[in-house]
C-alpha cells in the first residue's frame, strides 16, 4: 500500500508518524539459516554422527535458541550418501557445512579445501576406528577358489573409487609389492558391485562398513582380506566448513553435544541401537551389532586420537605414490577444539578419553558353562530370535551353546565369536576354526590365518558345520 502527502501540513505529518508507527509494530522478518549436513547412512561406523542424530532429533535438541540466534529460523538439510567424495563435492559448493567420512575421502576433503579462498575444512571429531584397520575388506563369491588377495591375479576387482576401502587396497598392494596391473580395478559402487559380485559379474569386491561383514552374512560372499592385514588405523570421522564453524561455534557444539548423545544411546543398549539402526539403513540388525555392539569390529568415540592422525599421515603417502596427492599437512587439518569444549561441559575428561583405546565389552555370566565371561576377545554371544543377545565365556562354550539350542529346537539369528590372532568380532558361521581337541575351538576369519595356527599348534582346519559337531563346551 501507498500513501501520498498532498501538502506538508501538521495533520499530514501526523498521518506519517502514525504510519511509522504502524511499520514499527509490525514484526520483523526472521533470518533463516539453512544448515547442512552430510551423511552415509549405510556405512555403519558413521551412525553415530549422522542417521541416529538425525532420527532422534538430537541436533535439534542441543540448537541454541538466545542471544544471537533468537528467532532465527534454523533450518537441517540432511543429505545421504553412499561414498565420501560426493559429500566434499557438497561442501565445496558450500551446500554441506558439516560431512561424515571415512579416512581417506576426509584426507581428500582437506587437501581439496586447501586452496579455497572462501574457507578450509577442519576435522573436528571422530565418529568410530578400528585401530588395527578392519572393517573395510575384499570379498568374493562364496562358491569361488579364491582365498586371498594373491588369488586374484589378472581378475577384475571392483571397489568404489575414492572411498576408504580404495585406500585400503592401494595401501594392500603397495605393501605386497604388487605391481599396478596385478587385477584390473573397476570402480563401483556397493550396490552395484554386491549385485554383480552376486552374480558372478566380477571376481571380487573391496568396500567399507559394513559390507565386508554384510554381503558374506546375506549369504554370497566370502571374505579374502581384512584391512587389519595393512596394520594401519581405519576410522570415520567429521570435517566442518571453518567459515561456517568461525561463524556459528554455537551450532558445532550442538551438534557435537548431540553426538555425544549419540554415542550414549547406541552404548546403553546395544540391541535397540542395532534394531532401530537396521530400520533407518537397511542394514541387517546383526550386521550392525557387529560394528557397534559391546567388543564391536568398530570403537566408538568422537576423540580426535593421536594414533589415528599418524595412520592418516600414512594415508597422505599413499596417495602421494599414486600421484593422487601433493603435499597436504594433515596437522593444521585437525581441530579438536570444539569436541573439548563439548566434554567439558558436560564435566568429562577428554585427555583421558583421547589417551584410551578402550571398548566397551562383552560382559555377564555365561549359562550353558556356568562361569562369568572373564576375556571378552575369546568370548562369544548368541542372539535369540525374538530375544536376548546371550554372552558366552569362550568359542567352545559358544557352540556348545549353539549345539544345544538347536537339539532344543531354539530359533537363533546369529552367533558371534573372535578371530583367535586379532581379537575381530566375527560371524560364528563364516569363521574357520581349527580343532585341536574337543576343549579348544580356534576362530580365525581367515582360511590362511587358521592353517598358520595348525600347523604350528597341532590340529586341523575345520568350517563351522564340523567345528559345531566336535563342541562339547568348557
């Protein structure tokens, strides 16, 4: 609406107050900031900083609400993802302000964001490791002669490129000094590649969590190689966009405090966490309990570690050989300021924190050889259909355990063991076990592992079915 002053009278100069006040008492408009976040929801061991904060509402939870962002209109755009670099493709284009990732797409984020004149990225939590590197893996067909990365020679191998499991089979041939050509590597991503692995399309598949432990527990796979055998830290972590974090401190603290939460929630109760995490992802709830369950293939904790910062400084040389990279300092990268501040305020000691590398365990009394779980990396569990997860003290107890609830008729989803040589949390039906008498069951989740350990302890390699028949327990 417009008004018009004919002349400059005093009852039209009344008029403009009054106007003005009106405008005065009108309300102002809201300043809307839109924020955005990053996920892969089907990679397991980013849980904790993406799809279970996002379905709880934990982010929204912990979001300043005074002082400057009073009646600002704060909007979350979360984005799912498959793989690492369409996240720093999103972030580049400052769509995402924070990003979930594996190790080696996070290296990559940082070194792209290295010469932005409109703002770095900086890695300001942890979301899960395994510090010895598994949970990435190559797999292949179940019913294949193939058993290690060496069988696999002049074979196609598909993985998706840029991805942490990339970086795990480049780091796997270099320290095997296998020459580039050694298997024509094919990028693909999860879905594609477990499709086609299924159907004998390629000769073998690398990728991330979970994948390695979810194409074998669906029935088609078989793993070959498990990151842990490049001796080097595999994790997932959290870059933010430093404008954005320089900007808005409030919000990354909300959004740590809501990881935070995260973290407690999936600890508290381990099977509801996986339940409710296969619901959100797809993911079979067994394959999630794997990762994030008590003595899990994967830690969780947001701590920036310092072995984790070395195995990325290993991480930049191998990408360094294959020309992928130049020079990118990983310290100045690595800002653990905001995470200290969210444990301080919540009265937790994060040096201490940071220092360990401590899981949460297996625990509680084992009932089928009446003695309380004392090692939780030579227990096992078994996990009832429609019922409890069932700790175990050892292998042998397990499946004598196992063995007992099938005379009984027990339904069972899944029972779990530890490979004997890493202390990895495995399938009890995918491991090999060697049989030295009918008191010691052996899991190794490799066939090469488990003929190493025979040879030099005595016994013989056996799969589950015959392992299950010789279990007496004790």
């Amino acid at each position: 609406m417009s008004v018009t002053f004919p002349s400059r009278t005093a009852a039209s100069f009344a008029a403009l107050v009054a106007a003005a006040g009106l405008a005065l008492a009108a309300p102002a408009s809201a300043e809307t900031l839109t924020i955005g976040v990053g996920t892969q929801d089907t990679t397991t061991n980013t849980a904790t900083t993406g799809v279970v904060v996002r379905e709880l509402k934990l982010f929204e939870k912990h979001m300043p609400r005074d002082g400057k962002y009073a009646g600002m209109d704060i909007k979350l755009e979360w984005q799912n993802f498959t793989s690492g670099p369409p996240v720093t493709n999103g972030m580049m284009a400052n769509k995402l302000q924070f990003g979930a990732m594996g190790d080696y797409p996070l290296i990559v984020n940082g070194y792209t964001f290295q010469n932005n004149p409109e703002s770095k990225t900086q890695l300001i939590a942890v979301a899960a490791y395994n510090l010895y590197g598994s949970g990435n893996g190559v797999v292949v067909n179940k019913d294949s002669a193939y058993y290690s990365l060496a069988d696999l020679k002049g074979k196609v191998v598909s993985v998706p490129f840029g991805s942490a499991a990339h970086g795990m089979v480049l780091k796997a041939m270099q320290d095997a000094k296998l020459p580039k050509d050694y298997f024509t590597l094919v990028s693909q991503s999860p879905e594609v590649g477990a499709t086609n692995l299924k159907e004998n399309k390629i000769d073998a598949h690398a990728d991330f969590v979970p994948f390695a432990e979810l194409l074998p527990f669906r029935g088609f796979a078989r793993k070959v190689f498990d990151g842990v055998q490049t001796n080097l830290p595999t994790w997932h972590g959290v870059v933010a966009r430093t404008d954005f974090a320089e900007k808005y401190p409030e919000i990354v603290d909300a959004y740590l405090q809501a990881v935070l939460d995260a973290d407690a929630w999936v600890k508290e109760d381990p099977k509801r966490a996986a339940e409710m995490i296969a619901k959100w992802t797809g993911t079979d709830k067994e394959v999630v309990y794997i990762f994030l369950g008590p003595s899990g293939i994967m830690t969780v904790d947001p701590t920036i570690k310092t072995p984790l910062i070395d195995a990325a400084r290993e991480d930049v040389k191998v990408l360094q050989e294959l020309g992928k990279m130049k020079a990118f300092d990983v310290g100045p990268w690595v800002n653990d300021k905001y995470i200290r501040a969210a444990f301080k305020e919540r009265g937790m000691d994060y040096d201490k924190q940071a220092a360990s590398t401590d899981n949460y365990e297996v625990k509680g009394e084992d009932g089928f050889c009446k003695k309380p779980v004392s090692e939780p990396r030579k227990a096992g569990e078994i996990w009832i259909k429609d019922g409890d997860i069932l700790p175990f003290s050892s292998a042998s107890c397990t499946l004598g355990a196992y063995r007992d609830y099938q005379s009984k008729g027990t339904a069972m989803n899944v029972a779990y063991v530890f490979d004997t040589a890493r202390g990895i949390k495995l399938f009890a039906d995918k491991a090999f076990y060697v049989v030295a008498d009918k008191t010691e069951m052996a899991p190794f989740m490799l066939k090469q592992d488990a003929e190493a350990y025979a040879a030099k302890a005595g016994g013989k390699v056996v799969p589950f079915e015959d392992a299950l028949a010789a279990a007496t327990g004790g």
